[in-house]
C-alpha cells in the first residue's frame, strides 16, 4: 500500500486536485496498484484553520508518506498575513530536503497550433529545466523596514554539485546537453555556479555543457526552444524561466513538476499557482497536475500506470478536449472526465495485451 498525502490548497488548487485524485483512485481500483489517500490543510486554507500556512501535523503527514501531492496555495485574501501561504511552501520544500525541482515541457504532437510560438520555432522542442530548490535569494537572510530591505543569495560548493549532479544524470536519459544558467558576469553566486558546475561536468565526458546568462536565455527560450535539452539553473531563473517555457506548448495549466531529495517522500505538483482570477468556476485545466500525479506514479516504482495516465492526457488534448486556457470551452471537471475515460480505455488495452502474453507463455512454455 502506498501512501500519497494530498494537499489541495488554496484557489483552483482543490479543483484540479480533485482530477488527478479521481485518475489515480482509477488506476488503484483497476490495476494492480494500492493507493491510500489522505488529505491535509496547507497553504491559506491552513492560515485560516490553523493560523499557520504549514502546521506540524501536515508536516509529520507529509514526512511519513511515499509521496505528496499538491495543488497550489496563495491568494489574496492572505496578502496581508504575517506568514504568507507561499512561506509555507517553502518550508514544505525544506523540510522535506527537496532541493530538486524537474519541470518538463514539450511541444505535444498535433498541438504545435497551441503554441503561440511559430510552427517551425516551436516544432520538437522538449526541455527539462533542472531548477535549485532550497538555497538562493529564497532561503537567505532577510531584512525589511519600510525604508530598507534586503535579500542573501546563498550557494554553497555542495549544493551547487547535489544539483548539478541531477542534471547531468537526468540528460544522459535524455539527449545529452545541459545548459547551465547564471548570470557570472555580475553575481558572486554565480560565479561559483559556473565554476563547480564545469567541475561535475568532468565526470560527465558523454554529455554536452554549455552556459548562458539569464537573461540571453531567456530569449533564447522564445527564439530557438530547441536549442535545449537540459536547463541547470539556481533557484530564481529556475521559477522565472519555468512560467516562460511553460508558454511554449500552449498554456502554464499543462505543466507538472516533481520535487525530489535525497530519498524521501517527493512532492508532486503543476508549475502554476492557485489562479485566483479562475477560482471556483470550474474552468481550470487539470492537465499540469494529472500530468504530476502521472509523473508520481513513475517516481513510486510503476511506469507502466505513468505511461497509462500520460498517454490518457495527451489523447484528450489532441482530440480536441481544450480548458479556456487553450482557446476551448471545456471545464476542469469535463476534462478530468475525458481523461480518466481514456484512461479506461488504456487500462483495457493493457489488460488485453497481458492476457495475450499469458495465452502465448501458456501456449509455448
Ligand atoms: P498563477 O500561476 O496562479 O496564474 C497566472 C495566470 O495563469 C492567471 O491568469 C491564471 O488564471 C492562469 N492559470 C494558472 N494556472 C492555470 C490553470 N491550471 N488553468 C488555466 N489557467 C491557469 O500565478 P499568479 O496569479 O502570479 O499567482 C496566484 C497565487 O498563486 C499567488 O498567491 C502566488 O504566490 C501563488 N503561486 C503558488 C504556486 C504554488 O503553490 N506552487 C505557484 C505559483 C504561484
Ligand atoms: C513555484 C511558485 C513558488 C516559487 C512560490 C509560490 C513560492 O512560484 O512553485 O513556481 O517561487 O517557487
Ligand atoms: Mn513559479
């Protein structure tokens, strides 16, 4: 039995949640798959219930999980708050020791029209941005008063190399090239970014290293996405240029993201946030965080269900289901629906499939 911690959050948080838990209670009832669920307050729900964004007892539950799933946190009504949703999030991430945060994006086959990109810019690409999670501007020092502030970006040697190893691990499975992302010509940080990461890449001879400065990638993102495999960047280039590679296949709705340490429970989640603008509508698209669950599914030992749910996503989209986000009229819940529908449809073509094995061993064995 595996024990997945479901944290919906704040705005369309529950929403889309809700779709990727129906797919995974699919999944556990039809495959060979035992999943148990429980759900905890966190983010601004947890502000209002427990006056806290993080309360202990969602931490211990988080902490003794096989794995997390969240939705989103924040919104206005917390704008205010002494502790803000967000800072919870943060100290989920740390807490866990999720130092590694992968976000995927692809330009999906027969959705090229999605893309606000042209066709030919936007054809083939497939990035994965390998973005630092516990260090930097977010977890440094800080001070405010109403006449000064200040941020620390902090890196270490170690982490810098923790990270930089993920990455190079990740484009030997993919198509060998990492591009590190800095800005060395101003930030100490930096710097030392650079240095330690062309150090790891020794131990890497088969897979290519490049550097760009922020902001050149981040131009480099619109002109020629297919340029990149592997993004290896710190902490904040890695959120700001995630909401832009986000844009490449259609909309930031499709895009999940896993936050993994160094062994325990790994968290799970859309690259978005809690779209307070769409809250409670019903018109969120789900797929980001069924795509998360799927993604989930892979980490916890069971590809062959990460692949089941990944194909039923991308089936819906190309067959035209669409969420306002993509220029469609479809709601989150209709979504989820077609998907899991699909779903279905994959679980029963398996089934068959390893029946027809099971028919030839008994045949031939
Ligand atoms: P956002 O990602 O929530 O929304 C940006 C835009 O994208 C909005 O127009 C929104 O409607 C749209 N959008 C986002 N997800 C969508 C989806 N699944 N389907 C359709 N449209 C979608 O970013 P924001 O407005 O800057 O932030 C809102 C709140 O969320 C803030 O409090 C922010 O701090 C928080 N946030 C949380 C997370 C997280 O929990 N991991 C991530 C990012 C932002
Ligand atoms: C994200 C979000 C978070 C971040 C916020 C909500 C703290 O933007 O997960 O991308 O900046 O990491
Ligand atoms: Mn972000």
């Amino acid at each position: 039995m595996l024990r997945i911690v479901i944290l919906p959050g704040d705005g369309i948080g529950p929403e889309i949640v809700e779709q990727a838990r129906a797919c995974l209670v699919m999944l556990s009832e039809q495959c060979d798959l035992r999943l148990e669920f429980e759900e905890r307050d966190f983010g601004g729900i947890a502000i209002d219930r427990h006056g806290t964004p993080l309360p202990d007892e969602t931490l211990e539950a988080c902490r003794s999980a096989d794995a997390v799933l969240l939705g989103a946190v924040g919104g206005p009504k917390w704008d205010g708050a002494a502790e803000r949703p967000e800072a919870g999030l943060l100290k989920l991430r740390a807490g866990l020791g999720l130092f590694a945060n992968l976000r995927p994006a692809r330009v999906l086959r027969g959705l090229r029209h999605l893309s606000p990109l042209k066709d030919e810019v936007a054809d083939g690409a497939d990035i994965l941005v390998v973005r630092e999670l516990t260090g930097g501007a977010y977890f440094g020092e800080k001070s405010y008063s109403d006449d000064f502030a200040s941020d620390t970006s902090v890196y270490t040697r170690a982490e810098i190399e923790r990270i930089a190893h993920v990455a190079f691990a990740a484009a030997r499975r993919r198509k060998k090239k990492v591009t590190s992302v800095d800005k060395a010509n101003v930030l100490a940080t930096s710097k030392l970014w650079r240095l330690v990461v062309n150090e790891v890449a020794r131990g890497y001879p088969d897979v290519a290293l490049d550097h760009l400065y922020v902001d050149a990638a981040a131009m480099a993102l619109v002109t020629s996405p297919r340029r990149f495999d592997v993004i290896l960047t710190e902490n904040l280039f890695g959120d700001i240029l995630s909401d832009e590679l986000a844009v490449i296949g259609g909309s930031i709705g499709t895009l999940p993201s896993a936050s993994l340490g160094a062994g325990g429970p790994a968290l799970f989640e859309p690259i978005h946030g809690s779209a307070p603008d769409i809250a409670g509508l019903d018109i969120a698209n789900p797929a980001g965080t069924i795509s998360a669950a799927a993604i989930m599914l892979g980490h916890l030992g069971h590809s062959d269900m990460e692949s089941l749910l990944v194909d039923a996503v991308e089936n819906t989209l190309v067959d035209g289901c669409r969420t306002a986000d993509l220029g469609g009229s479809d709601t989150c819940s209709e979504f989820g629906a077609e998907t899991r529908q699909r779903l279905k449809e994959g679980i029963s073509a398996r089934e068959a499939h390893l029946e027809l094995i099971a028919m030839n061993r008994g045949c031939c064995g």
